[in-house]
C-alpha cells in the first residue's frame, strides 16, 4: 500500500480508488457517469427528432454546427474539464487538499478565457465558417440561427463542464450524473415548445433548441457551483483568494491543452467529413447528418467509463501506483470497445433502425444507411481509442492520443479528397475512408501504450 493510502489526510473516497478491488471500482464510478450520460445521448437523438420535424434545411444546418457544438462540449468536458479532474485527483491522491481546491479555481479561470473564445470567433466568422464547410440557403440561415444562440451562451456550457469536472475530481461521480438527468429532463419538455410554440408563444424554430440547452445547463451549474461552496467539501470554491496561479495554471494546461487539441483535430475531421459529404448535395448532407449523430452518442457512453478512468488513473498515478493505473486503463479500454462495437455493429446490419427514426426521406434515409453500413462496423476502434485517451489523461502522457486524432484528420482529409476530386467514388468509397481513420486512431495509442506504457 502507498503512504499516500495510508495517509489520513486522504478522503474516504480516495481510499478507496486506491485500495479497492479494479473491476467493482471502476463500475461503481462509471455507472452514475452512464446513466446521466445515457440521458444526453436520448437528448442527442432527440434533438435530431424535433429537428427533423422541421425538414432537410433544418437537419443539414444543424449537421453544419454540430462539428463545432460537439467540438466546445468535448474541450470543455473532456480537454480541460479531463485535465481538471485528473489534476484535482492527483492532488487528492497525494493528501494535498488545499491545492486540489486552488487548482479548482484556477480551472474556473481558464474556462471563463475559452469560452470568450468561442464566442467571439463563433459570433463573428459563424457564416464564413459554415460557408467553408458547404452551407448555403436555408440550411446556412438554420445552421446560423442555431449558432449564434448556442455560442453566444459559451460561458454556461463551459461553467457547467468545468465544475462538473471539478465534482469528478473528488471522486464524486454521483452528483454530476444527477445534474446530467435533471439537465435532460427540462430539455425534454423545454425543447419542443420554444421549437414550435405553444399557445400564445410563437415557436423559435432551430434557435428554441439551442436555447432550452442553455437553460438547462445554466440550472445545473448553479446546483453544482453551490455544492462546492460548502466548507467540509474535498474541494472548496471558497476559502482561497481568487488570482491566477502560474504554477497550478501550468498543472491544468500541459495535460489539457493537448487534450483540448485532440478534440479539435477530431472535430476537425468531422466537420472536413461534412464538406466532403456536402459535396455530394444537400440531400447527402442531412443523411450523413443523421447517421454521424450515432458517433456523437458513443462519445457520451466512452465519457462515462472515461471520467472515471481519469479519476482512477490520476488518484492512483498521484499516489506512485502505476501498475494499478495500467491494469484499469486496459480493463475500461476493454469494456469501452464492447459497448461501443456492440452499438456499431447493430447499426451496421440494420442502419434503419436508426435512420427511420429521424427523417421519412428515401433518399436521406439511404445515404445515412450507406455510410453505416461501413463505418459503423468500426466504432469498437473509435471507443477504445477514447476510452484510452482519457486514461492518458489522467496519466498526465498526451503525446500519443494526439498524434492518433492527427491521423485520423489527415486520413480523412486526404482519402475524402481522393475520392470527390480524383477517385470520383460515390457516398460508400468515403465511408470506407472514414471508418479507416477509425480503426488507425485506436491501433495508434493503444500500440504506444502496449509498448511504452506511460514513459514516453
């Protein structure tokens, strides 16, 4: 046992990340990850619902925002909001309590900086950047209309992230998957009537989504910040003086900048995937809109074994138990892949099950079908490689999980151009591109990690 285990200064739930059984400890800490996140990924799909109701433009602009929407929620949650909680488990891990609570604040700080960010370069270049990627019409009026209301409150979805992330941190996964539920919930009954109205109220169309979100995650994040508030906490928001800390900031940003890139690589070939597809026509845009909404579910499902590998990684790493944090890594990499290529692979054979449940458009239902047929029988790869990526995290090694989204981007922005302006392939020849980036995104880490471990 680490003297970091024996140490009294280390909370009850730290005890038992360290010294508890891998396989219980682990399920204990994802399932409440699981089920609030089950929760968003019935919100994903739902949006896609409603949306839908509203037509092709609706659905092929809100495919155009989606790369960027996801690519905020993946920084925020798993880039810095990762990197927080591995750096407040660390502390945890290490008796260092006081510092776990600066290093809270100083994640707050940075989050607060990020989503100014967003705002800014969202509000500003939204229709240049959705022009780029093949917007034009009513599905670029959709997609800036979504835009502008969703960025525009950057600072709610960051805050909410960011003190979930917090939470995690101490080892408490409960209340954060609570939050998530009760997060879903108003968005359930919230969404549809800013869409479309009701009574005297006009309905908002695409802008009533993304306002039912915000106010949502604006809910939840006050529960949260005020739980942090308490004096007998783990972590405390209150206490310590609020000011930049140069070397806390730098124990936060060198695991979660380059965690924060691999999601804006990811993203990146995401939204290089959509403008290869709008190549197509508008049509092959919202089915292919459609069926990659199914990727952006796994990313919920790998994050609620994710968070928890983080916080097991890091206690355990912050406590010299490398062999144990090794263990957990492969064991939830494992567990991540079944789930997730389980998921894949129903899509796969029966893409309607999905595809039917969006849109009544022949066409749109069989560009969607194509493209799961191939890529869906890889999304095992794509669970593996995140559910690594976030253990990696928590080990403070980052090198590897970028360099495999870079992979990934280059595979698809190369191979997608092949195919449009050389190979001249239809919507399957794509696919296959894609679902190989996949397969190479995982084999990268996972092939470094079985070599190197975490020493390189």
């Amino acid at each position: 046992m680490s003297a970091a285990a024996q140490s009294p200064t280390v909370n009850a739930r730290t005890q038992q990340i360290l010294q508890a059984p891998l396989l219980p400890t682990l399920i204990r800490l994802a399932t409440p990850n699981i089920v609030g996140l089950l929760a968003m990924t019935v919100v994903i799909g739902y949006d896609g619902f409603i949306l839908g109701r509203l037509g092709a433009d609706a659905l092929a602009g809100v495919a155009l925002v989606f790369p960027l929407s996801m690519l905020m929620m993946q920084m925020s949650a798993g880039g810095i909001g990762g990197a927080t909680t591995a750096a407040v488990a660390r502390a945890l891990g290490a008796g260092r309590g006081d510092d776990a609570s600066r290093l809270a604040q100083q994640a707050l700080l940075i989050a607060a900086l990020l989503a100014g960010l967003f705002m800014l370069a969202l509000l500003g270049f939204g229709s240049r950047i959705f022009t780029a990627m093949g917007g034009a019409g009513p599905a670029l009026d959709a997609a800036l209309a979504y835009s502008n209301v969703l960025f525009g409150g950057a600072l709610v979805i960051w805050l909410t992230n960011v003190l979930a992330a917090i939470v995690r941190g101490a080892g408490n996964m409960l209340l954060p998957s609570l939050m998530l539920l009760t997060m879903a919930a108003i968005h359930l009954l919230l969404c549809p009537l800013l869409v479309f109205g009701w009574g005297p109220l006009p309905g908002l169309g695409v802008a009533g989504a993304a306002i039912s979100s915000l106010s949502a995650n604006a809910l939840t994040a006050l529960v949260m910040a005020h739980h942090l508030m308490r004096r007998d906490g783990a972590v405390r928001l209150r206490g310590q003086a609020w000011r930049p800390r140069p070397d806390l900031l730098r124990e936060i940003l060198r695991v979660g900048l380059p965690a924060s890139l691999s999601p804006v690589i990811s993203n990146a070939s995401i939204a290089v995937a959509t403008a290869v597809v709008g190549s197509y026509g508008t049509v092959a845009l919202a089915g292919y809109g459609v069926a990659a909404r199914l990727e952006y579910i796994l990313v919920p499902i790998a994050f609620g074994f994710g968070t928890a590998l983080t916080a097991l990684v890091a206690t355990n790493m912050g406590a010299g138990q490398t062999g144990r944090a090794l263990r957990v890594t492969w064991l939830g990499g494992g567990l991540v892949a079944a789930i997730t290529g389980g998921i894949g692979a129903a899509a796969a054979l029966a893409p309607g099950l999905w595809m039917n449940l969006f849109t009544a458009d022949p066409a749109v239902r069989e560009f969607g079908g194509s493209y799961l047929n191939i890529v869906g029988g890889c999304y095992g790869f794509f669970g593996l490689g995140l559910a690594l990526f976030f253990a990696s995290q928590g080990a403070g090694r980052m090198f590897w999980p970028l360099a495999g989204s870079l992979a990934r981007l280059l595979i698809v922005a190369v191979g997608g151009w092949a195919c449009v302006h050389w190979l001249r392939l239809p919507i399957s020849g794509f696919s296959i591109v894609v679902a190989l980036s996949l397969a190479v995104y995982a084999a990268i880490i996972a092939g470094a990690l079985r070599l190197g471990g975490w020493g390189r």
